[in-house]
C-alpha cells in the first residue's frame, strides 16, 4: 500500500512538468502577404508579430509575393520586423512569387531572408523616380534627375544599405537595386548573399533553419523551428475588408456612390434605403482615401464635381453645371493618388468609365428638365379659349387685352376700341386670336353657372 501511495505522490509531482514540456513544443506562425503593401498589410504584420510573440512562438515566417507597395505601410512593415520579440523570416513563395520594390525592403529587414526556386527580387527604386520619371531622353542621353529625385533616391539607398549591414547580407547589391533597379533569381541571390536560404516549401525553410544564430534586440537567439508545428494566420475578414476598401478604385466607387444615394433620398424623401446606402458609402469611401498618399487636390476637384452633378438635378442648366462638373471629376480623379506604387494608382479606362457614366446621368437630367421647361401647363390654351376679354386700347389689327387678369398680346380681324369685349377664338404661339363679343351671343360659361329648371 504504502509503494501504490508513493507511486501516487510521483506521478502528481511529475504531472505539472509534463504538462509544461507539452506547452513549450514549439510553433511557427505563417503570416502571407499576396498583393501590393497597404494599410491593411501593414497593420495584419503588425498584429500577426505581436500575437505571435505573446503567445512565444519560435518563429514567425512572412510569405511574401508582392509587386511593390507604399512607402509608408513598407516602413511600417519594417518597423515591425525590427521590434520584433522574436526572429522573423520572410520566405518569397510560391514559385513563381516575387517581391520587387517594397518587398525587396521587407526582405533585407527580416532576420532571415529565403526564396523559393523560381521566383526572383529586387527593382527597389522609388517608382516616382524610376526610369520614367527624370523625363524623355534629350540628344540621345538620359535627362538628369532633379533635386528632389536625387533626395528620394539617396534616402531609399542608404535605408536599404542599413538593413544589409544590420543583417549582414550584400549592401552593394542592394544600393544597386535602388540605383539601377537590378533583379536577382533566387539561385543568383543565394550566390550573392543576398538570401540566407533556397527552400521549395515552409517545412524545408525550417529545416535549413534550424541552428542558426540571428539577432534579436540585440541578443543573440537560436533558432530551434525544425520539428515545429506550423499556424497558419492568414488574413482575417478585417484585413480583406481594409484591402478592398483602400483600393483607390473601390474608394472612388463608394465615394460616388454614396453622394448619389444621398442625392436620391433628399430628391425623394422617406425612400430610407438610398440615404441609408449612401451614408454608409460615403463614410467607406472617406475612410479609404484617409487610409491612401491622396492628392488633396484632386479630391477637392472630385468633391467638386459631384457637388456641381448634384447641383444641375436641383438647379437645371440643361447640362452646363453638370458637364462642367463631370469634367472636374475626371480630373480629379486622374489626380487623386499621390502615389504610383503597384497596385495602387488610378487605371485610366476606370476612370474613364466613371466620367461616361456621370455625363449620361447628367445628360438625362438635362433632357427631363429641358423638357419639362418646353411642355406648356396642362390645360392652358383650353382654358383661354372662350375667354372673355377687355381690350386695353384700340386696335386695327394688334392690340393688348386683360384675359383673365393677365395682360395678352391679340390679334384680330375687326377693328375694336378700348373696353370693348372679346371672346377668345385661338392662340397662335404667345398671342390670342380675339373676335368681337357679339352682346345677343350668350355668355357660355354664365349658361354653365345658370341651374337646369331656369330658376
């Protein structure tokens, strides 16, 4: 008995430290960054590291394939990675993936740098200043950059030469994918030393990991991720949501969308369902420009030109206000982005399709108003027939005479002196035909008032 009870108390004693060896099996967290770097990218890496530093993960591997992105949301990226409690490796993935420009950055930021076979990096310049931007060659020889596109490419060299040397990888390379935007295969990066490792997937990635010594917040840290188990984090419903709204297209769409369904609801007050719609547009369509580099400019012309579509449904120029509101939308709009990182400019047939759009609105607005101005009120040339007047002078052939307290031109066959009556016969445009009111003809409109019996 006494042996069952000491095997008892043991296996207690022991329970709590099995139960801590299980909860320290190590985890890598798989965060996947596919398409331009934006807001909504930037703030899933940002969370997707601190998460996975809470919860002690081993490793947090960035798969990344990417065309570029804003500067501001890749330094933010950046940021991260730096700060990180725990190694970050991006992994450019799958085959086929890349990670130009912005991603270039992300993976010289990162404690360890991998590709997959296959996919290649690099073209790090600034787009702005790219090839296109110093102008057209002038004698056959490229025009020098300016002032401000030398800064911007000075900063951005010397930005990815110090992550190179903070990670010890080629910093010649990478000055040379700013100045010259020059790529690399995978293969070719792994000979230069500009990646650490070539892997076909996520597994081998962490089994060339292991052992290796990377440094974080200054201090040195083994990386033991071989036989971890992978969790993949991929982006919830927040980050795709942010994706989409601060796409420059969609947020142009609920920006015009929204005003218009305002439009609608004060133009029929009580439909609920546009005013409802449109707010809710409007205020995505807000929030999405303050997410982007906008030209305040060109919103400004945007919110101009609706204001002036707006205006010809209320105030009708017959397509004065409103074309000349379209036309400051399509500027507006080919100035809005203050960017021309991939992914996120301005297509030029989109906004092209908007302005079509707007014009055949405010065409059909100028139409209705303009035929609404040429049709004459109901019943207006019936009523004047069989009016009786009063001629307000004499008259031979013209004259003027009160119908109905209002005073006519008239016309007639016969001539008639001042306060003489007239019967109304015909209209022939802005003037009556008048014939004298003969005094035995009885006045129809009294026999219409005068009772049946006679009484």
């Amino acid at each position: 008995m006494w042996r069952q009870l000491f095997c008892l108390l043991f296996l207690l004693a022991l329970a709590p430290a099995c139960a801590q060896a299980s909860a320290r099996v190590p985890s890598v967290a798989l965060l996947t960054i596919d398409g331009p770097i934006g807001p909504a990218y930037a703030d899933y890496v940002e969370r997707g590291i601190a998460r996975a530093g809470a919860e002690r993960r081993a490793l947090v591997v960035l798969q990344l394939d990417t065309p570029g992105g804003l500067d501001t949301a890749m330094r933010t990226v950046i940021r991260a990675i730096l700060a990180a409690p725990l190694p970050v490796a991006c992994f450019v993935a799958p085959s086929g993936a890349r990670a130009a420009s912005a991603g270039t950055y992300i993976l010289y930021a990162c404690h360890i740098a991998a590709m997959a076979p296959g996919t290649n990096l690099g073209a790090a310049t600034p787009v702005q200043v790219g090839p296109a931007g110093p102008g057209p060659p002038e004698n056959g020889k490229d025009k020098p950059p300016s002032t401000m596109e030398a800064k911007a490419i000075n900063d951005a060299a010397a930005y990815i030469r110090g992550l190179a040397q903070l990670r010890g990888r080629n910093a010649e390379w990478a000055e040379q994918s700013v100045r010259q935007s020059r790529s690399l295969s995978a293969g070719d990066a792994l000979a230069a030393g500009v990646v650490d490792i070539v892997a076909r997937d996520v597994a081998q990635l962490l089994a060339l990991s292991e052992g290796r010594i990377v440094r974080v917040r200054n201090a040195d840290w083994r990386v033991q991720a071989g036989a971890a188990a992978v969790v993949d984090a991929a982006p919830d419903w927040r980050t795709r949501l942010l994706a989409v709204i601060a796409n420059p297209s969609v947020a142009l769409i609920l920006l015009t969308v929204g005003v218009y369904g305002l439009l609608f609801e004060f133009m029929s007050p009580g439909a609920v369902l546009p005013g409802v719609m449109g707010a809710i547009c409007l205020l995505l369509g807000l929030y999405g420009m303050q997410l982007l580099p906008i030209n305040y400019s060109g919103l400004a012309l945007i919110c101009f030109g609706l204001a002036c579509m707006v205006a010809e449904a209320f105030l009708p120029s017959f397509g004065v206000i409103g074309l000349g509101g379209v036309a400051a939308f399509v500027i507006g709009a080919l100035l809005l982005m203050d960017s021309e990182a991939p992914g996120f400019g301005m297509p030029l047939g989109f906004v092209a399709a908007v302005g079509v759009t707007a014009a055949l609105l405010v065409g059909a607005t100028a139409q209705v108003a303009l035929r609404t101005r040429r049709r004459p009120a109901p019943g207006v040339t019936a009523r004047l027939e069989g009016e009786i007047a009063e001629m307000l002078g004499d008259a031979a052939r013209e004259g003027w005479a009160n119908v109905g307290g209002e005073t006519w031109r008239v016309l007639t066959d016969t001539p008639l002196a001042q306060g003489q009556r007239v019967r109304v016969v015909g209209r022939r445009g802005r003037v009556l035909l008048v014939a004298p009111f003969d005094a035995g003809m009885p006045d129809a409109r009294a026999q219409d008032r005068k009772p049946a019996n006679g009484h």
